[in-house]
C-alpha cells in the first residue's frame, strides 16, 4: 500500500506518491480547506468505488454521471486524536480529477459516525458539517448533506472502511449533483520504530577541545533521521557542554552508525576522563508522515587523541 502526500490547503499542488522503498511521481490534484484541524496521509484504496451523477444544467458534474473504482486514494482528517472527517480522491487515466470531503461539525471534535449530516457546506459555519465535491478545474461554495452508512478510521487517519452517501449544490441553484462512495483497506501498518545507541567511548579532541561521539541507530523502516544530543563534563567543579548534530538515512536490518562534534559552549575545552550525555533521534514516519523519535541518556568516558 502506498501513502501520498496532500495538503489541504485551497491551491493546486503537485502530490508524490511513496511507496515503502519506491518513490513515483503523480499528476496534481485539486484540493480545498477547512477548519483547522490535524491531517494524516492519504493511502491508496484496496478495494472502492466514487461514482455521482448531476442534473442536467449542474455545474460541477456539468449534468454528466461518472463512476470510478480504479486511481482512488483517501485519508482520514483527526483533530485532537479524534477522526473527523474523511477525504477521497480520483486521479483517473483519462486525466480527470476530483476530491470529495466529508467533515462532521468543526469546534464539536465529534467523530464521523454513521448517520445523517443535514445543513452541511464546503465552507461551513461553525457546529456546521463539511460537503465538498470538487474537480475537473470545476469548484463552488456548495450546500448539501450526507449520510454515512459504515465508518472505521483509525486514530492516525487511516481509513479502513467508509460507506456514505451524499448530496451538494451550488449556491442559488436548484440542480444538485448526488453520489456514493465505497472504500475498503486492509490494516493499517504497524508505525516505525526508531532505535538510539550512543557508544560510551568518546575522543575529547586536543586541538579544538571537541568531543567526538559516535553510535548507531536502527529503525524497522527506511527513514531519515535528526540525531543530536548534549555532552556534559564536570571538572575540578568547572562544568564544560557541548551539543551535536548530525543527519543519518537509517535503513532496516543493521544497525547504522553515526558521528559528530560536541563543540564546547563554555569555551573550556573537553578533557581526558568522565562525561555524560543526553541524545535524541527524530524523523518522520515515512507511512503514516507523524514525529517519530528515540532517547538515549548514558555515560562517556573521554579520551585523548
């Protein structure tokens, strides 16, 4: 399964597609906003379909029908750990595109659930729910509702099940565009787990007074990390820090080494003997797209070179 990228902002913007170990790029898409709130990444859908149909004189489907079970991703909207809203999109192999947003009443953080969403709006008031249908270079403010029949979104925005319904028109008219979509996906992937080691040997440089740290990181999943930390010593009551940085592109199935330069804040220079460091490693979780990270704490015992 792979994930893609979307913002949710109302500009057009390129999306990648990534799979875990391949990277394809995909057409742009057309996507729209709402109220703030949290956004996880959209999957590939297994298994669904996205179908609508508009009177004639409509003017997003332009009085057209149009049905696609092929070129489907969706993503679940969360806000504060609580999924929200679901959007599903098409980007179909004639090249058309559309987006359908489907929100429960922004400022409540109610989950979507099954039921009926009436007074719904693409750019809602607040206790209003959200309805968008959207695409082919064809938007408006619309008005409608929805009803959703089955629902299961996970605490991250991976929708696995959504069965719903819906309805829209644009503002002032009396034709209406009315649709279904379907969509089912198998369990969401475990999250990347990150693993730090710092080695307790450390090289307190004679020249610059740095201290050289080193260790390894290990992660189930490919990933680029941040890693960094703090080295402290403390000598004849005099207490010299230092912190490093450095980037590590960690793959799964070894350990992956790194190294990097504590240079000292104080201007007093590391020396031979007893330290202590404090070390973070963070990245994105290359699925699911949230702040993964991994602590260390431990001695060092520093050595002249």
């Amino acid at each position: 399964m792979r994930f893609r990228s979307r913002s949710r902002s109302i500009s057009k913007k390129p999306r990648t597609a990534l799979t875990r170990g391949a990277t394809t790029v995909a057409s742009a898409v057309l996507l729209s906003g709402a109220f703030g709130v949290g956004t996880a990444a959209a999957y590939d859908v297994e298994s669904g379909s996205l179908a609508f149909s508009g009177d004639a004189g409509e003017y997003i489907s332009g009085g057209q029908s149009y049905a696609y079970d092929e070129g489907l991703t969706t993503q679940g909207y969360v806000t504060n750990g609580v999924p929200t809203g679901v959007g599903v999109f098409v980007d179909a192999g004639d090249g058309s595109s559309w987006a359908l947003h489907l929100e429960t009443a922004g400022g409540d953080v109610q989950p979507l659930a099954p039921g009926t969403y009436s007074g719904a709006a693409a750019n809602p008031a607040p206790g209003r729910p959200r309805i968008e249908l959207r695409g082919n270079g064809r938007d408006c403010l619309a008005e409608g509702a929805f009803a959703v029949q089955d629902v299961d979104i996970t605490a991250r925005g991976y929708v696995k099940k959504l069965d719903a319904t819906f309805e829209q028109h644009c503002p002032g008219a009396t034709e209406s565009v009315r649709g279904e979509v379907h969509l089912s996906n198998p369990e969401p992937p475990a999250e990347t787990a990150l693993g730090l080691d710092v080695a307790p040997d450390a090289v307190a440089g004679r020249v610059d007074g740095h201290a050289l740290v080193h260790g390894t990181v290990t992660c189930t999943e490919p990933v680029a990390l941040d890693t960094y930390g703090t080295v402290s010593q403390t000598l004849d009551g005099v207490t010299t820090r230092g912190t490093y940085r450095t980037r590590v592109d960690c793959v799964p199935g070894a350990p992956v080494p790194w190294a990097a330069s504590a240079a000292p804040t104080s201007g007093v220079p590391f020396q031979r003997g007893d330290a202590t460091v404090i070390a973070s490693s963070t990245g994105k979780d290359p699925f699911y797209g949230h702040t993964i990270t991994a602590g260390y704490s431990g001695p060092l015992q520093l050595t002249k070179k």
